[in-house]
C-alpha cells in the first residue's frame, strides 16, 4: 500500500520554528497519479531555557576511547525523540529534550570505521560556549547531549564544536523527515519514507530498533566528501519486513 505522506522540514519538526516562519505547502504528484502534500518551514530561532548553559567538559572513560583511527564513512543519527522520552534513554532523553512535542531530533554525527572500530574521544574536548549551544539547542535540545557528541565523536574529524555543529546542520538542512504516521508501520516503510528525499538512497538508511522492535532512531550514511552512500550490510539495522512500534509524540 503507497502511504501517502505529509512530509516536514527536519528543523521544523523539532518544535523549534516560530509559527510565522510557515509557507504555503506545496504539492507534487507521485508516480501513480497520488498528491502528497510536501510542507516547507523555514529555520528560525528557537525558544531556549532561560536557564540555558553549556555542560561540563565530559572526559571519555580510558575503556571508551579509540584514537588514531581514520574514518571511513560518516553517519547522521536522528533520534525519534517520543521513544527515547518514553524509554527514558540514558543519551537523549533530557528534560530539556522531552518538552514541546518534539519528533526527530539530531542525535549526532559519528565518524565511522568499517571495522566496527569506531573512532571515539579522539583527543581531550574543550568547552562548547554560550552562543554554540544556544545556536545547537534547535537541532539538539540538550546542552549535555551537545557536549557529549562533540566529545565522543566531534574532536575525531573536526577542529572545533562551531564547525562540527556546522557540518551536522548543512547535512540536515534540507532533509525532509516523515511525520508521525501510526504507532506501527514497517522499516522498509520508513526506509521509503526517507528515501523520498533527492539524492538519497534508499540503501543509505539504516533504521535503529529495541529488541522489542520499538523504533529507536534513523542512521543516514555518508561516504569522506559527506555524500549520502550506501551503508554497510552489518549496518543496515532492522529488516525491511520487521513491524515497527512507534511511540507517538507527546
């Protein structure tokens, strides 16, 4: 069955643009004749905290770190953020995360190996500042979260958080993430929700489960120039057959 799609810029989806920000939807006609609505919302500033401040320096554990690795592939996560609330995930499921009916958060950029060894607190991390995390806070709500990604995986291919966090966003800036559709539909479903993104293929998708088959987050696959690439076989995640439950937003 074609499911037909109201499909939302991923910054809007984070709950983080102002209501005037919106144009008019667009519509296009799919193969078979079918309308599906395509709405366009542009970035704006985000509510923050007001009590909204960088976190600590995180220092990665001795057991944790993989230096002197270069990466062979780059994945872009996003966390359906309704599961990570619910199941009160240890990595993205912060107050500050779990407000404003979120549904796709970026979780993070990871530098890949192809070994499974997977580059990881390279090197000693620095303070995010102030205007980083306010900048940060509509892709990723949390300051935590933001210090945790810049160091466990930022400092292994960038020089700093400001251009670490630039190359996440210009990865995400014109994707276009499905919105909640039912509490369960298929990973080859949702891969072909992605994948109706140009220049994304459907290989590119990895989709992340619980053992339950609870839908944890999506993983897109990007080769050293940062263009979306297949993912390795291993890497795929859930079978196109496996039934997913979704939590739904708030």
């Amino acid at each position: 069955m074609r499911l037909a799609l109201t499909l939302v810029a991923f910054l809007a989806l984070t709950g983080c643009v102002a209501p005037e920000s919106k144009t008019a939807p667009e519509s296009t006609a799919a193969p078979d004749g079918e309308v599906n609505e395509i709405v366009v919302i542009a970035m704006a500033k985000c509510p923050t905290p007001d009590n909204l401040a960088p976190a600590p320096v995180e220092v990665g554990p001795a057991d944790k770190v993989v230096a002197d690795f270069t990466p062979d592939s780059y994945l872009l996560a996003f966390a359906w953020q309704p599961e990570a609330c619910r199941s009160h995930a240890a990595d993205t499921s912060d107050p500050s995360a779990c407000d404003g009916g979120r549904t796709w958060t970026l979780h993070g950029l990871w530098p890949n190996s192809d070994d499974g060894n997977h580059p990881r607190y390279c090197r000693p991390s620095e303070t995010i500042s102030q205007r980083t995390t306010i900048d940060t806070f509509c892709m990723i709500p949390s300051a935590r979260l933001q210090q945790h990604e810049w160091a466990a995986h930022g400092v292994c291919a960038w020089d700093s958080p400001e251009a670490y966090f630039e190359q996440a966003q210009k990865l995400s800036r014109f994707l276009v993430l499905p919105p909640f559709i039912s509490d369960t539909m298929t990973a080859g479903a949702l891969r072909d929700a992605f994948a109706a993104n140009p220049g994304l293929p459907r290989e590119a998708v990895s989709v992340a489960a619980s053992p339950e088959g609870r839908l944890r987050e999506v993983r897109l696959c990007h080769d050293l120039a940062f263009k979306p690439a297949a993912c390795a076989p291993k890497a795929l995640g859930a079978r196109d057959d496996v039934v997913l439950t979704i939590t739904p937003p708030n």
